[in-house]
C-alpha cells in the first residue's frame, strides 16, 4: 500500500485547548479480563491479541509486559507502520500487518467495536479480543496491569509486577510520574504558548530530578527488582534523549547527564530481552514525521551517542 503525502496528520482543537495547554483523550474501551468467568471477557489463550507499535511509549509498556510474563504463546501481536496519517494507524504490509483480521488500519478495529466511532485518535495498544471480535481495551496501564496479573496463570514464566505489599505505593507514584513525565512530554511538547511550555518543561525535570536522588541508594525504584512503575519509567527516558529532549524542546538536561538515571536506563535496557523491544529508527521515524505542528520540515534528527550498553554497575545496590 503506497503511503500518502506526509504532514496531513495534526491536533484537534480538543487536544490543544484556548489555554495552550495538551489535554489527553481519554481512552474509549476499558473492558477487563477476568480469570474467574465472572465478567464478559475471560482469561483464555489464544483469545486475544495485541494491536501495537515499536514507535509508541505506550504501546511499549505491553509489548515488555508479554515478554517478561513469557505470554508471547498465549497472546498474539502485530504491529503498525510508525508512520501515521490523518487515517491514523495503518498496517501497510511487511513487518506491518494484521494476520487476525486483514485490517488496512486499526480504525477498522474501533468501527467494528463501536460504530460511528468518532473519537479523534485511533490509538495503540490495542487488547482485542479474537472470539468477540471486539476491542477490550485501550487503555496501556490497564493492559500492563492485566497481563501481569489476571493472565499470570497462563504465562511461561511469570514475575511479579505489582506485589501486594507494594501496590498502594506503586499505584501513588505510577499517578505522578504519569502526569509529569510520561504524559509531561507531551504537554510540553505540544503547548501553544511560552508560558504553558516552561511549565511542563520544568516539571518534566523535577520528577527525573526526584527519581535521579531516589535511585541514589536502591537498584530499582522499589528495591532489587524491577517492577511495573520502572516499566513505566523506562518507555519514557528511553526516548528522551533521541526524541523530547530535541523534538519535544525538553531541554534543560539530557538522562545521559543524570547521575543515577542514565545508569539506571542502561540497567533496565540490558535486562534480558527488553533491548530487542526497542527500534530507535522506528521511534525516530514516527516522531519527527508525524508532528508537522511541531517539526514543519520533516527532517529526522541523528540518534544521539549514548552507549545503552556500557557497564551500569546498579548491580551492588539493594
């Protein structure tokens, strides 16, 4: 399928409001799977697959949950061209097609869940579900939290993302660095005036502050292990310095200038298996061609030289 001229994609009105400011849509379908029977859509494999792309952050939370929980046999996956146009997310052959259900895009996905659908972003990731022939969800926090647990019993090798005696503090600080850093680029990336910009900018940069002083002295965010708030986190500094720090214009510092941050990256980049989720020129190619608002010309800016993969030394720490 030929691609069609570039920069027709932009913002509604509703997403950058009178005040400058980025508002997120919220997501449409938030079904859940239970493992139980107990509600419309039950932990099964082979039922569901995931609709994805490599380029999105939030897309990429689910594709390292699958693989950390080993569901890869029990959930299905494809994946999107990172180019989007105003006909949004598309499966344009190759490496990008939808064996489930032969979609050119994933807005047949949404009209065949809800007719008329007339929200104004077709998003990923997608959790649909393959006996209904309906989106389950939308949602990438809902997504990741249901991998790792209601599907647990049906994975290869399941760890532990959200332990119980964690889980009110991982829920508290999941709410805050989603506001100022995983949605904070956005908002900053997208403002419409001076004053909104250095708003979010500077709280893109006292949340990556606060987490630098907390990994000081503790491995991970939570202790020894990873857990889904470092998932979280990961997606987002992954990018940073290739994409926001440039394209998004959030500025003041580069994670390779963190103290504790840019090990910590490295640390969970090198952690079996989560290098191979990541495809910096599909993150690159997605960014600076799909945002005409923010980058008229289209041209697509150098990876920065940051070595993911030089020692961390995070392993002495508890």
């Amino acid at each position: 399928m030929s691609r069609p001229a570039p920069f027709a994609y932009s913002l509604a009105p509703e997403e950058v409001g009178d005040d400058g400011a980025f508002h997120r849509q919220e997501s449409r379908f938030r079904g859940w799977v239970t493992a139980d029977r107990s509600g419309e859509f039950t932990a099964e494999a082979g039922r569901y697959h995931l609709y994805v792309s490599r380029a999105c952050p939030w897309a990429h939370r689910t594709i390292i949950g699958r693989w950390l929980m080993g569901l890869e046999p029990t959930i299905s996956i494809s994946f999107v061209d990172p180019f989007r146009d105003e006909r949004g997310w598309a499966f344009t052959g190759g490496r990008y097609e939808d064996p489930v259900n032969g979609f050119r895009f994933l807005a047949e996905a949404y009209e065949a869940t809800s007719t008329g659908f007339n929200q104004r972003l077709v998003t990923v990731p997608v959790l649909w579900d393959c006996k209904g022939g309906v989106i389950v969800n939308n949602e990438s926090a809902d997504i990741l939290r249901m991998l790792s647990t209601t599907f647990a019993p049906l994975a290869e090798h399941p760890v532990q993302l959200w332990p119980a005696p964690l889980r009110t503090q991982i829920d508290a600080l999941n709410r805050r660095i989603y506001d100022t850093l995983n949605d904070g680029v956005y908002k900053a990336g997208f403002a419409g005036r001076q004053d909104v910009y250095e708003r979010e900018v500077r709280a893109v940069f006292a949340m990556l502050d606060e987490l630098d002083a907390r990994l000081k002295d503790r491995r991970f965010l939570f202790g020894p292990e990873p857990l889904e708030t470092d998932w979280r986190v990961f997606t987002t500094l992954v990018r940073f310095d290739a994409v926001y720090h440039i394209h998004f214009k959030c500025s003041i510092r580069k994670i390779t200038e963190y103290k504790c941050l840019w090990p910590y990256l490295r640390d969970l980049y090198q952690q079996p298996g989560i290098a191979q989720t990541v495809d910096f020129d599909e993150i690159r190619a997605h960014y600076y061609t799909t945002h005409p608002m923010v980058n008229p010309t289209g041209l697509v800016a150098l990876r920065p030289a940051e070595d993911l993969g030089a020692p961390h030394g995070r392993e002495v720490l508890g």
